[in-house]
C-alpha cells in the first residue's frame, strides 16, 4: 500500500472514532454535573448508569460517523470528485453533522448537556416593562391621579 493511500486510511478510521469519541461525551458528560457522594450508593448506581449511556453513544456514534462519512465519500467519488477532495470534505460533513446531531439529543434530553451549556438566550431574557405613559390617560379619578403623577 503506498503511504498516500495510508493516510486517507488513516483519515477513514477517525470518522468512526471521532463519532463515538463525541457520543460516549454526549452519554457520560452529566456525570460530571452531579455532585460526588462517596458515602452513598447513588453515586454508583449513577456512575453505572451513565457508563451505560457512555457506551450506548460511543457505539452509536462510531456508527454514525462511519455512515456519514462513507457516504459523502462515496456521493462524492461517484460525481468524480479526487480522493483527497472527497475525503476532506467528508470530513467536514461528519463533523458538522454530528455536531448537529449532539445539539438535537441535548435540546431533546437535557440532563445530557454538559454543565458549562448555558440555555439558549431567548428563554433567559425578559422583556422590559411596559411603559403606562405610552397609553392615554385613564378616565377612573384615582387612576387619572397616578398616570398624571408618573408621566407629567
């Protein structure tokens, strides 16, 4: 086998790896945001249970990835793409899409997200009060009373 033909290789079997690498993160990254009881039994029990999702998202992941990549690959190839263009962005395609995939399951199951994932933005924020002086004058005396001493 030439050396070339080595290292697309070589890039071929990091797709599974990086794959399972990210799902066996995704399955095992909420053990991290427990806090550590070494006098309790649920720390094992908890432990055990996310080694199980560990392995769940490793093999998952490995196959994932292999999936993906093998058939950019080959989608690619089949359009005459060359093997190191072909190869590069199946690559990129794999990584993204993973990603993506990784994004979907934590929105979906949040007890898998990593604790430095903040919420999104849009269900942190609050909108500001509404201003009373932007609407006319009420016609009740006590509510004319307060709208005139708040606006004027």
């Amino acid at each position: 086998m030439k050396p070339e033909y080595r290292l697309w290789w070589a890039v071929r079997i990091s797709w599974p790896l990086l794959g399972g690498v990210w799902g066996a993160w995704l399955g095992f990254g909420g053990y991290l945001r427990l806090p550590q009881n070494a006098d309790s039994f649920a720390t094992v029990f908890a432990f055990g249970f996310f080694s199980f999702f560990a392995w769940v998202g490793l093999l998952a992941g490995m196959a994932s990835g292999a999936l993906i990549g093998g058939l950019v690959e080959r989608l690619l190839r089949r359009f005459g793409a060359g093997i190191a263009v072909a190869v590069s962005v199946a690559t990129l395609v794999n990584a993204l899409v993973l990603w993506q995939i990784v994004g979907l399951a934590q929105a979906k199951y949040p007890g898998l997200r990593h604790p430095d994932v903040k919420p999104p933005v849009s269900s942190t924020t609050k909108l500001p009060p509404e201003n009373p002086c932007a609407h006319p004058p009420q016609e009740n005396s006590k509510e004319r009373a307060i709208w005139d001493s708040e606006c004027r």
